[in-house]
C-alpha cells in the first residue's frame, strides 16, 4: 500500500530536497504512515509530530484533502492510493 506525501519547500529540505515521497505505512493510519516516515526521515517526522505522537499545532495535514484535526487526529484512516500533504501555519505580521 503506497501512500503520496507532498511536503512544501521548507519542509523537502528535510526530506533530501524531495517534495513528493512515497511511502508504505505501517497500517492504514495517519499515525502508520508517520511512524514509516520517521524510519527514512526522523528529521522531517520530528517537524510534524510532538513527543505524544500528536500533530503539532502550528503543522496542518491534509488525507485527501481532509483536515486530520477534524477526522481521528493520528487514528484518522489513510487508504491506499491516499494523498497526504503537510503544511506548517505561516503567521506573521
């Protein structure tokens, strides 16, 4: 099962400068395909989850277009074929 992440610039520098990767999680879950990604890319993991194994706050993910904080957070479902794209919060003034 293959799963699509899109990382924006600022984080595919943390992935080897790719911004598509492919990858196989563990089971069909946000959390799963954290935990795969973390194997080939700590670095990159440690920017999205906390030490809980949350989504950060200031990082948004997107399964298919879905907001994952209001799905099932980690256990939201990812199915094979399944987009996932990170975005971190731009703020500023």
């Amino acid at each position: 099962m293959s799963v699509q992440v899109l990382l924006p610039g600022v984080l595919a520098d943390l992935a080897g400068g790719s911004r598509r990767l492919e990858v196989d999680p563990a089971d069909g879950t946000l959390a799963g395909l954290l935990d795969a990604l973390a194997s080939t890319h700590p670095v990159l993991e440690r920017r999205i989850r906390d030490e809980a194994g949350q989504v950060r706050r200031f990082v948004n993910v997107y399964v298919d277009g879905d907001d994952v904080r209001f799905a099932a957070g980690p256990a939201t479902p990812v199915p094979a074929g399944a987009v996932v794209q990170v975005l971190p919060s731009v703020a500023g003034g």
